[in-house]
DNA sequence: ACCCAGGCCATCT
DNA sequence: AGATGGCCTGGG
C-alpha cells in the first residue's frame, strides 16, 4: 500500500544516516529502503515536504489491513510529536544548537522495535557505523525469516534495486541460536550477545518492564528502575543504556553521550550541555547535536 | 604501520 | 569515586 505523508521536518536521508537505526538503505534512485518487524517499505521523497511510503507485509503471515499499517508507520516515524515546537524552543543565543537543529531538521526519533535496539546497540559499542551494519547483517541472514522480496517489487514496480541487507527480517530472541554467533564480525561483543539471548529467552523483563517510556522523565523512579535493570545486563554501560531508552523506549529525555556529543559539549558547553532546559525532549537536540558535530 | 571507531568491564589507586 | 588498560576487528 501506499501512504502520502506531508511533513516538512522529515529527512529519510537524514535518519538512514544518523546512527540512530541501522536497516534503512539509500538506494541509487534517491529513495530509501527500509524493514522493521515484518515489514518492508521504500519512501521516496516528493520534494516540497511531501513523502510517498510504499509499505508491506512482507512476510505474508497475516493478513494485516491497511489502516493497521498505516497507524504502524505513523507511529514509527513518530508522527505524534510535533517537531516544529520543539525546534521553536531552542534558545536563540545557543548559536551551536541553532544551526545544529536548521541543519538536523529532518531528523525524528523512531519508533523501533525494542528488542531489535537492545541487540543493535550493544552491537555498536566501541565500532562504527559500517561495521555495525554489517553485523546485523550477518545476524539477519543467519537467523531471520527471508521476505518475498517479489511481493516487494510487485508493490513498488519491477525495477527496484532492493539491497541485499534487507532480504531477512531481524530475528527475535528464539530465532537466534546463541551457540552459533561465531563469524559475525561481532567480536568480544559475541559473549554479551549470547547472555543477551540467554537472558531474554527466559526472562520476562523484556517482555513486561520494557513496554515504553514515552513521557517519562529521566528523574522517575519509572524510568530509574528500567535503566538499573539495563545496567544489570552484561555488555550494557551508561551510553548504550541511554540509546536504548532513546531510540527503543522512546524516551525523548533520555540523552546519550557518546563520543561526538562528548567533543561538542567540551568545545561550546563547557563540558555540559544544558539538557534541563530542554526537559522532555532532550534527546531530540542529541541527534541534532551529534549529527552537526560529525557533519564538521 | 599505526590508531581509532557512537564503550564496557575489570582492576587498580 | 575516579582513572587506566585491554578488548575484536576493519578501515583510514
């Protein structure tokens, strides 16, 4: 199916790069591929702020009707908050974030699906970018459900080069195998994988404690107790905790520092950048921030 | 050849 | 509490 979306702060080109989610593709047309849970979806840029998303179900399970997949992209693409009063909010003589957020502006935080960002993230530590992908990769490959990429092309018109990358879903905790991670370029991070896996298969603190921290603040004891509970898993520090609360629990208050955000807090902030002021949606000037800091 | 890349952990002072 | 070094591995 097919959803028009008209939304001036909205970038594809700008997500698929900012490290924020790593299965979304830049194919050579300009458009950009993208999978997450079962679906599979393109979105091509109509100039002017207009969007076109061609979506689908790509594992054929179930019928899934269209309005479900609809609500399903607007909720991930984060529809739901408005970007342009958050940007308003900026304080005018912080010229750094000013520019950082005109140039970020297409930038949103997803929705992702936790599990998927838990496994992502603790897979990006000390690494980068390519790597990461290429990682997933592997996992996609080895343990996920191969889509119908011919149901693809048939939605989206026969010449799409759909990439490779996405030829699999990403698989759940009781697809992968945690005895066979060898050759997945994870290296030392292979045994914090296989604890991971373990862990989720049996544990229900995936499943129950991390629905979603939309709203919550970082000062909660809600959002405390889950960031303790992350912290308890192996290969989990402060920053990789932080994305995951970020990007997986949607916790826009959640602000992880990493090393970019690191050099520019040190640069113009005098080691801290003042996130109190932007209680909320502090993470939201964190992609902005990062994103400016690595464009330089 | 290095050295680092969106850190974490263990081991010290 | 805070500061160090080691760690898998591929790319500049």
């Amino acid at each position: 199916m097919t959803i028009e979306i008209n939304e001036r702060y909205f970038d594809p080109h700008l997500i698929a790069d900012s490290g924020q989610c790593f299965r979304w593709y830049e194919l050579k047309d300009g458009s950009v591929a993208f999978s997450f849970e079962s679906f599979a979806a393109i979105i091509h840029s109509m100039g002017s702020g207009k969007i076109k998303v061609n979506v689908c179900d790509c594992l054929n399970k179930r019928k899934t009707d269209d309005k479900e997949i609809k609500d399903k992209i607007i909720t991930y693409f984060d529809l739901h908050t408005d970007y342009e009063i958050i940007i308003e909010s900026i304080d005018s003589s912080d010229k750094v974030l000013s520019a950082a957020a005109s140039m970020g502006s297409g930038i949103r935080i997803l929705n992702q699906d936790t599990w998927e960002t838990i496994l992502s993230f603790m897979i990006s530590q000390n690494n980068n970018i390519p790597r990461i992908k290429k990682s997933i990769d592997k996992i996609c490959k080895r343990f996920g459900e191969r889509i119908d990429v011919d149901k693809i092309k048939e939605e989206y018109g026969l010449d799409c080069d759909w990439p490779d990358e996405l030829s699999h879903t990403f698989p759940g905790p009781f697809d992968i195998d945690p005895e066979k991670l060898d050759d997945l370029g994870l290296g030392y991070r292979e045994e914090y994988i296989r604890e991971l896996v373990y862990k989720a298969r049996e544990e229900d603190f995936f499943l129950h404690t991390l629905d979603s921290l939309d709203g919550i603040y970082t000062d909660s004891l809600q959002y405390k107790k889950v960031h303790e509970g992350l912290l308890s898993i192996k290969g989990i520090g402060n920053k990789v905790a932080s994305c995951i609360e970020l990007f997986g629990l949607h916790c826009l208050d959640a602000f992880p520092v990493d090393t970019w955000v690191k050099k520019i807090e040190g640069k113009y902030y005098d080691g801290n950048f003042p996130k109190d002021r932007y209680r909320g949606y502090a993470g939201v000037m964190q992609q902005y921030l990062f994103y400016y800091e690595r464009q330089q």
